[in-house]
C-alpha cells in the first residue's frame, strides 16, 4: 500500500511541476528604482535612465521625475532580469523647454551619457533594487571630460 501511494503522490508533484507558473515570489524580472541626484543632493530631473545587461540582450530604460526619482518594471513582471548591468545617464537629444531643466542638464558630465565611460555599474538580485545614483558636475566652462579621477557614487 506504501509503494501504491508514494507512486501515486510522485506522479501528482510531477504533473503539477510540468506546467509550472511564475509565482510573484518567482519572478523572471524585477523592478528597478531609485533616484538620480548631483553629489550635493540636488535631483536631476528629466533625464534617461538606461541599463544594459553585460551578458545578454536586455536593455530598458526610463525617464527621471521632477525629483529625479525612476522605475523600471512594475507588479506584472516587466523588468530587468538577474544580472550585471552599465547604467547610463543621458539628458534628451533635443533641448527642454523648461529653462530650470536646461540648466541643470548643462551641469550634467557627458562621460554619464556613455556606457563605455560613465563608471555606473548595477547588479540586479531578486530583493529589492533601489539604487540612488549620486553625478558629480561638471565644471562651469570646463569641457566634459570623458573620465575622471573621482567617482561617482551608486547607493544601495
């Protein structure tokens, strides 16, 4: 009778395992967010936020608030998979219209708007991804260099 029911109950764990769903506790992607600030606290709003997977083909992106903040994905499971990823920090391609915008994208390095230089790297776990990301400026009438000695600073 023992063999019967554990027979039985193999089979029943195997069929249920075969056309398994993801679960919200096992997603394929998840939510990235944070928030993207100069190192003196100051947001950048407005901004593209771009994270591209080292291994692989995934790539999304989204666009800063008034108060710097991003997401990507949401509760239905769009977002980035596990993984290493560069992250890239870009103003438009066309000017805004609104002046506070433009200024502050004017403080805006240029190395942050190039995955190869902007020094922004970001691994993905399957816990909470909230990455605040701190920019250094860009000097008042200096070129934007396409490196530098200091650092800017993700936070976890």
């Amino acid at each position: 009778m023992r063999i019967v029911c554990f027979t039985f109950l193999t089979v029943v764990l195997i069929a249920c395992g075969c056309d398994r769903q993801l679960s919200p506790t096992d997603p394929e992607a998840y939510t990235v967010e944070g928030r993207v600030t100069f190192d003196d606290g100051t947001p950048i709003p407005g901004v593209l936020v771009s994270f591209d997977k080292l291994e692989g083909t995934a790539n999304k992106w989204a666009w800063t608030d008034d108060d710097g903040r991003y997401r990507i994905g949401n509760d239905e499971g769009e977002g980035l998979p596990l993984g290493e990823y560069r992250v890239v920090v870009a103003p438009p391609l066309e000017k805004p219209d609104n002046a506070s915008y433009r200024a502050i994208h004017e403080q805006l390095d240029s190395r942050y708007a190039n995955k190869k230089t902007s020094g922004l790297h970001m691994t993905i776990q399957p816990l909470p991804n909230h990455f605040d990301i701190e920019l250094r400026r860009r000097e008042v009438g200096a070129p934007s260099p396409a490196g530098s000695n200091r650092p800017s600073r993700l936070v976890r």
